[in-house]
C-alpha cells in the first residue's frame, strides 16, 4: 500500500503539458485554480482568526502565488519552462478569484461583489480557453 502511495504522488508531482488531451490539459488548470482558490480562503480565514482582521488583498494574492511557484513548482519539480509558468498563472487566477469577489465592509463583515466575480470568472475562462486552443 506504502508503495502504491508513493508511485500516486511521484505521478501526481510530475510535470505534463498534456499535449495530446486538451481534456487532462483543462482539468489539470482547473485543479490549479481550485488550489489557488481554497489557499487564499483559508489563509484569509486564518488571518482572520489569528488577528481578527483580514489581510491585505495583494499581499495574500502575492503570499499564495508565491508561496506555490517556490514550494509546488521550483522545490518539488524544478523549473521545468512553460509548464512552470502556466502552472502558476492558473494558481495565482484562482487566488485572485475570492479577492476580486469579496471585500470587507466597515464592520469587518464579508460583502459579495457580484461585477468583480463576473470579470473574474471571464478572465478564468478565457484564459483556459486560450491555454486548450493551443494544444
């Protein structure tokens, strides 16, 4: 079992660009964007927790962006070109996604902007659409 779980993560860490199944290439970008998405929710609520406030939106963006290019990709992978960047342009979408659609009123309550998660929402698909396309 040990080694079935090895050989699941040694897979799940190897870098593809899925070049012949834009299928596998749209579901790995949008795990990436899920994974960018749910880090920045739980850091924000983190933050939230430990200081009752929550933090600056560009600073969690740039900590969560960051955070994975250093870790995920240079530590674990190495630098392996587009791939690298790709993978970290769909990371940083998804951590920008809550940000543009969240904001904080006076009383420290979380509002809902519906404008900001609909140009969001574009530029996600957009953007996954033009990295399909070019498969």
């Amino acid at each position: 079992m040990l080694s079935n779980l090895k050989k699941f993560f040694k897979e799940l860490i190897t870098p593809s660009d899925f070049k012949n199944s834009p299928y596998q290439a749209f579901l790995n970008q949008s795990g990436h964007i899920f994974l960018g998405l749910t880090s920045t929710s739980i850091f924000a609520g983190l933050y939230f927790y430990l200081f009752g406030f929550f933090p600056l939106s560009i600073y969690l963006w740039l900590f969560v962006t960051f955070l994975y290019l250093i870790v995920a990709e240079l530590t674990l992978q190495g630098f392996k070109g587009k791939d690298t960047i790709w993978d970290t342009y769909f990371v940083g979408l998804g951590a920008a996604l809550p940000l543009a659609s969240l904001y904080v009123t006076d009383n420290s309550l979380l509002a809902f902007d519906i404008q900001g998660l609909l140009i969001g929402f574009s530029i996600m698909v957009i953007s996954l659409f033009l990295y399909i396309i070019r498969k």
